[in-house]
C-alpha cells in the first residue's frame, strides 16, 4: 500500500515513486518512437496510400468502448480489493472480541499463562493467513508466537490458519470442561471462532480466484493495438502535435489497466495490495493490549512509501 503525504496538485504532476509510471515507462517509449516514425512518415504515406489513411473518429469510437472496458474491469478490481480489507477487518474485530471475552470472564494471576497462549495463537493466526495468502514461508512469525508441540503441529499442515483455530477451540473446550467457562461464554466465543474461519475462507476465495487469464490478456492486447495505431491516425490531422498526444492518452490507458492488475490480487507485495504485514501488527498490538502483553516482531515500516 502506497503510503505518502497529501502534496498541492502542481508537486503531484512530477511524482515518480508511488505512481505507476515505472511499470509503464517502457511501452510509452515505444509509442513515442511510433509517433515521431509517424510524423515523419505522414507525407510519404498521403502521397503513397492517400486512400487508406487514418483519421481521428474511429479512433474516438474505440476510445470510448475501451475506456467502457477498462473502467468496468477496474470496477471487478477494486470490488476484490475493497472485499479483502473487509474481510481483514472482521478478522481484527473478531479477534479482539475473542480476546476480550476470554480476558473479562477469566481474570487474575491464575489464567494469566492461558490469556497469555491465547493472544499469541490469535496473532498467530493473522501471521499464518497472511503467509498461506501470499504463499509465503510463516515459520519464522509462527516460532515466535507459539510453543513447540503447536508449532510443529501447524507447520506440517497445509491450511495452517485453520490448525491455529483448531487449537484455540479446544483449548478452550478444556477450559470449559475444567468449569472456568460456563456453557454460554463458550458458546460466545465460539462465535467469534467461526467468524475468523469464516472470514479466512473468503479471504481463501478471492485469492484463489483471480480475474479469468484470458480477460487479461485481451485488455492488453486491445490497449497495446490501441495505443500503437493511435499516432497513425493522429498524425493526419496534428502533424508534430501526434508524441505529445499521443503519448498522454497511451498514459491514461496503461496506466489504469497496470492499476486493475495490481489491485485485483489483493493479497501480492505490489505497491496497490493491501499491506498485510501492517495489518497483523495492528491485530497483535490490539490484541495485546487488551490482555496488557507486549507485541512480538518487528513494526512495519514503508519502503519508498510503499509499505507491505
């Protein structure tokens, strides 16, 4: 997630890190390039072929469908963004409630190792989703929050979240069979237990199914073609005002299809995604501070205003 200060609207103009224009640097230099052979190519081309010249309405008309395109594409990425954030609010919601439960009915020294197991397997439970959603390796996180038996269960898992879940429940179910919890608290907190499956389950499905491939590779295609037949059709009509045009609407059209890419995987270390590393450590913090505990690892911190 890109992280910077708001700037007056002239400092936005000149801005490199946090746009998208390193990832797009590259194809507007080439249709520059075809720009500029355009222009310089136009009388040889109304001599030569003057009835097979471009003008600028057709291009208008494809204008207008692509920007329909590619609008609605944005508008399936930024749902699958937006879906995500909730989703990991309702884990930080639910996770407090868990803790908060657990911390007010069971009070005192005596629980205090169990509050204490109890808010690392939560924030465990953040780490372990964030790792299985971005297909990372969570071992390192996981040592650090859990004891070695549940970390050696978890690790030779496949869905770790889901282990990290099991063992909060029945732990909690022995709590509730020692008599520290009465029927109804741990129907309470089973509540909350499910809420967080639930929410990694949808979490599970939008990381699972992306935008169909061939979706993508047809806006790139029809963006590229676009882009590239442009100056042909401009260069007819605004001789060597065709770069500059040219190359801004070739701009306004890489640039939000790179946008739709990068957002429609939530879950990635891309510049747009959600910043997942942050999110855990407002969970763990949260959590921690509830039961009055320090938080483990390090604070996230941004990158070239990017922060993960």
């Amino acid at each position: 997630m890109i992280i910077r200060p708001r700037h007056h609207w002239f400092r936005l103009l000149f801005v490199w890190r946090g746009s998208v224009l390193p990832n797009i640097v590259g194809r507007l230099a080439l249709v520059l390039a075809v720009s500029v052979a355009s222009v310089l190519s136009r009388e040889w081309w109304m001599s030569a072929h003057a009835n097979s010249a471009l003008s600028i309405p057709p291009f208008t008309l494809m204008g207008v469908a692509l920007a329909i395109f590619l609008g609605f594409r944005n508008s399936v990425s930024y749902e699958r963004f937006w879906e995500a954030r909730r989703q990991w609010g309702s884990i930080l919601i639910a996770a407090r409630s868990l803790v908060r439960q657990v911390v007010s009915v069971l009070p005192g020294e005596s629980h205090a190792a169990f509050r204490l197991e109890l808010v690392r397997a939560v924030s465990a439970f953040a780490f372990a989703l964030k790792h299985q959603l971005r297909q990372t390796d969570a071992a390192a996180d996981l040592a650090l929050r859990l004891d070695a038996p549940a970390l050696a269960e978890v690790a030779a898992a496949r869905f770790q979240p889901q282990i990290v879940l099991l063992q909060l429940a029945n732990r909690l179910a022995e709590e509730q069979r020692r008599g520290n919890l009465s029927e109804m608290q741990w129907l309470a907190l089973d509540k909350s237990l499910s809420v967080l499956g639930e929410t990694s389950g949808a979490c599970e499905r939008i990381a699972s199914t992306p935008i169909p491939y061939t979706y993508r590779v047809l806006m790139n295609r029809t963006v590229m073609v676009y882009c590239l037949l442009l100056p042909v059709g401009l260069a007819t009509s605004i001789g060597w005002l065709t770069p500059l045009i040219a190359t801004f609407v070739a701009y306004t059209f890489l640039a939000l299809e790179i946008i739709g890419e990068q957002i429609e995987e939530p879950f990635g270390t891309e510049p747009n995604d959600l910043a997942l590393d942050a999110l855990c450590h407002t969970i763990e913090c949260s959590v921690c501070e509830m039961a009055g505990l320090a938080p483990l690892g390090e604070v996230p911190v941004a990158h070239d205003y990017v922060l993960n």
